[in-house]
C-alpha cells in the first residue's frame, strides 16, 4: 500500500471543516447565483480575526467524535465511538443536528443494553435513518485505514451506530471509499468507474437491495446516481435544477452523497460563474453552497474530499483561520497520517 502525504490528510480534515463552516450560513436556502454565494462569502473572509469564527455543526462534531476515538484507540471501538457521540451531543447540544439522531444519543445515556446499535435500530418505527449523518461525519475513517476492505468494514459500522437504515450506512460507505481514492490522487475517470464497481458490491446484498424495494427506489440507488453522475461529468453544461432534481441537495444521504461527488468532480474545471482568485478547492465549497438545501452536509463532504485530492496547498489561511477550532484539525491529521503510514508498513 502506498502512504499518501500529509498535505493530503490535513487538506481533507481542512477541507471538511471549512465546508461546514462556510456552509451553514446556507442551509435551508433555495439554489442561487454563484455571484450571490460569494457577496455573503466575502463577508465571511474578511471578518476581522478576533471578531469570533465561524461556528462549526453537528457535521463537525460528530466528525471530531469519530477521529478522537480512532485516535485514543489506535483501533475502531464502537463503545467508545457511541459513548463521544452521546457526550459531545450533551456537551454541546445546540449545533443543529438531525431531529431523529437526538433519540438515539438520549438512549445511549441512559440504555441498561451494551448493545451500541440498538438505540439505532429503534429509529423511525424499526426501519433505521436514511439522514446523511453518518457520511458527513465518515472522513477519519479512511484517514485511519488504507486499505479498502476497513475502509468498507469501518465506514459500514460507524455509521451504523445511529443510521441503521442501509441507505444511511452506505452513503457513509460511499463518502468513506470518494475521500480513499481521493487520497490516492485517483483520476477522474478511474475514480468513478472503482466508486461505481464498489457501490455495486455493497448495494447487492439483502437487506440493501429490500430497502430500496420498500421506499419504492430502483435497485442500486447509490449506483444509479453514480452513473448519473458519470453522464453530467461527460455531457457538462449541467444546470443546477437538474442536478437538483436527479442527485438532490437533501438531508437523506442518497440526496446529498452523490451530489458532493458531483461538485468535486465538476469543479474541477473552472466555472465562468466562479472568479479565478478562487482556487479549485474553495470553487467546490462555493458551488456547493449554491446549490442550496442540505448546504453545511454537501460542503463538508465535497470539501473532505477535495481537500483529500488537492491537499494543504489549496487551503487558503484567510478561509482555515475563520473556522472554529482549525489548529485541532492540523493537529488530528498529523496524527492520523502517522496511523496510516503504520498501517502501511504492517501490510
Ligand atoms: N438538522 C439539520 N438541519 C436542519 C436544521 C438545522 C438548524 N437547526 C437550522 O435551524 O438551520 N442538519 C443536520 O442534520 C443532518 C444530519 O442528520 P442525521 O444525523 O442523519 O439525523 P436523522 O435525524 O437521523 O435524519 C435526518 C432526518 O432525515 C429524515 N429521515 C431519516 N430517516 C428517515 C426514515 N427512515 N423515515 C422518515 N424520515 C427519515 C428525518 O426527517 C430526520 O430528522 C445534516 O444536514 C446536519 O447538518
Ligand atoms: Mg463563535
Ligand atoms: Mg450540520
Ligand atoms: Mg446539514
């Protein structure tokens, strides 16, 4: 296996906090003009230092929650994982998280079970979350692991501790494998042909091919956007309703996992709506927070993975340093990529 650099890890962590950051000020908004996102982002930058930052979300938090574990542990632990979840969430209850998610932190708590999946399982009626909260907050799990098969394994279990819906653990899947091959520096065409190859794997199993039977969705719903997506990649000139309309810009992770695909992968070219001064990183944040909707989820996951493939270079200081607790982030990554490169050696 090959270490990726630093630069790499620190840019993904970066790249995620400044898609929450930056994002939040948006969600719940209607799609609008690029020219529009950047007279708010401008404001956003230029904020004196001092003034405060930039809040992060429940995106972040749960992420900080996920990286602290693997971290102290040096291992996945589920316990451990759940117990930072439930006690951030206390610690801190006012950063915008999902109306259902709450349930299951109050029943971790307060649970007699040392089943760490149950309060999950409990979600909407039996049938589990389909919420985008377990891939906003996936991307230390592929900063930890390099090989793939963790990388599935881990994504798949972390995000089960809330999301026990397949829909929302294998939007974690996919937002885990997206920040892999970024990592990698997977070009654009490989990148999509292995996340579709993969996705068809993990979509063809029982309980995730029932799933999208009982919510009336077609057989392989990830799949499916994804090669969507591979059709808007090829066509271009893709307008923000379609992209809307056949990818989302929801709170469910099919509504949104795609979608930050899409915006790394289109933004990657310039965009005429986009100035030049803005690099190929801030143009995904920036194209995301157009979009509207879930715009906080749909940054963090496309800036996670942008940041994975452009690395540190494109993290504007004038950006990282308006995002509360960004040194954490540099700190976390450094440490992380020495977990990795460990990992790389023992296989
Ligand atoms: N909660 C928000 N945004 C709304 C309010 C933001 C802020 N307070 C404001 O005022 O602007 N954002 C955050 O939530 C999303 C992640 O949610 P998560 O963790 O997946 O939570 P949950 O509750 O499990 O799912 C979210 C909603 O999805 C619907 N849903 C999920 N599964 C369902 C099912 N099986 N059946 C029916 N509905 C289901 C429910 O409406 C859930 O409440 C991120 O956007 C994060 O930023
Ligand atoms: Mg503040
Ligand atoms: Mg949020
Ligand atoms: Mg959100």
């Amino acid at each position: 296996l090959r270490p990726a650099s630093l630069s790499r890890f620190r840019g993904a962590l970066l790249g995620a906090l400044m898609g929450d950051c930056f994002g939040s000020e948006f969600e719940g908004q209607n799609s609008m003009r690029a020219a529009t996102v950047i007279r708010t982002v401008r404001r956003m930058e230029e904020e004196d230092r001092g003034q405060g930052t930039l809040d992060f979300t429940d995106d972040t938090a749960m992420a900080r929650s996920v990286v602290q574990s693997l971290l102290s542990n040096e291992e996945f632990d589920e316990v451990d994982m759940a117990k930072r979840f439930a006690e951030e969430y206390v610690k801190d209850p006012d950063r915008g998280y999902g109306m259902g998610v709450v349930t299951v932190f109050k029943k971790l708590l307060t649970s007699q079970s040392t089943d760490v999946f149950e309060p999950a399982r409990e979600q909407f009626e039996g049938k589990g979350s389909y919420g985008n909260g377990a891939a906003m907050r996936v991307v230390g799990i592929p900063l930890a692991y390099p090989d793939i098969k963790d990388v599935k394994k881990f994504a798949k279990i972390s995000g089960q501790l809330t999301h026990a819906a397949s829909l929302g653990y294998n939007g974690a899947i996919l937002q885990a494998l997206a920040v892999h091959y970024a990592l990698q520096g997977v070009p654009t065409n490989t990148f999509l042909d292995q996340l579709i190859s993969n996705m068809e794997a993990v979509e063809g199993d029982e309980k995730s091919l029932a799933d999208a039977k009982e919510l009336d969705l077609v057989e392989l719903p990830f799949t499916n956007r994804l090669k969507k997506i591979k059709e808007f990649v090829e066509r271009g000139q893709i307008s923000k309703d379609d992209v809307i309309s056949e990818l989302g810009h929801g709170i469910a992770a099919l509504e949104s996992v795609p979608t930050a695909i899409y915006s790394f992968l289109r933004c990657m070219t310039p965009d005429p709506d986009i100035p030049e001064e803005y690099n190929s990183l801030q143009r995904t944040i920036i194209y995301c927070l157009s979009l509207g909707g879930d715009t906080d989820t749909i940054a963090t996951m496309a800036g996670a993975i942008a940041g994975a493939y452009y690395g540190e270079e494109l993290v504007p200081s004038s950006w990282k340093q308006r995002c509360e607790a960004y040194e954490d982030a540099e700190k976390w990554a450094e440490e992380l990529h020495e977990l990795y490169s460990k990992r790389c050696q023992s296989t």
